[in-house]
C-alpha cells in the first residue's frame, strides 16, 4: 500500500468519481462555503502540504482538494488519498476553494480538477 487508491494524481484534469467510504468522525459540518472561515481553509491548505511532505518525502508546493476535504473532514492522516466525507462535502470545498481564488487568498484551481492549491 502506498497510501493511494486508483486516481493519478499527476494527471491534474482528471478527478475521479468520489467513492463512498461513509467516514465520519467530526462536528464540524458545514452547509455552505461561507461556514468554512477562510483561516481555516488556509491553515488546511498548509497543513495539506506539510502532511504530503511528511507522508511523501518530496518537497511539494501544493495540496490537491482532496487533500484539504482529508484535513477539513479531520482525517489528515488519509492525506494523499481520495475518499468522500458526508461532513465536508466535495462542492462545498471546491466552492470555497474558488471563493478564495477569486479573491487573491489562494493560488489554483477550481475547475473540478485536483487544484493544485497553494497559499500565494
Ligand atoms: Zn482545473
């Protein structure tokens, strides 16, 4: 096991269908982009990328959004991997996500595709 499941994460593109875990283990459940405060996102940004670095051993810039939902949805240790949270939405953080984007706080992008989300 290398910690990811089917998707390529190099190919930036193509996100996969999320598959249903069921996983579930936080309060925190929000209903739109704007219950997600944008400290939080970025501080998830972050902490995305510090997981990958830890779990991956390369000096990567960047945290797919799938990575974030991991850390939002309190499950930082399925960095790396694609899983869906009931809690934490896959819209609602890529709504967040453009949200940020748009207004200068985060770098890339919102299209559906992995993201490459970093803080500018
Ligand atoms: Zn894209």
């Amino acid at each position: 096991m290398d910690g990811r499941n089917a998707v390529n994460l190099l190919d930036r593109h193509q996100g996969p269908d999320e598959p249903d875990t069921g996983t579930t283990s936080t309060t925190f459940a929000p209903r739109k982009a704007a219950d997600i405060p944008d400290d939080m996102f970025i501080n998830a940004v972050n902490q995305a990328i510090q997981t990958r670095r830890a779990k991956e051993g390369i000096a990567v810039t960047w945290a797919t959004r799938w990575d974030v939902e991991a850390v939002l949805a309190g499950h930082p240790e399925q960095v790396g991997e694609v899983h869906d949270y009931p809690t934490m939405p896959s819209n609602l953080v890529l709504a967040k996500a453009r949200k940020m984007i748009l207004k200068g706080k985060l770098d890339g992008c919102y299209c559906g595709c992995r993201g490459d989300l970093r803080v500018p």
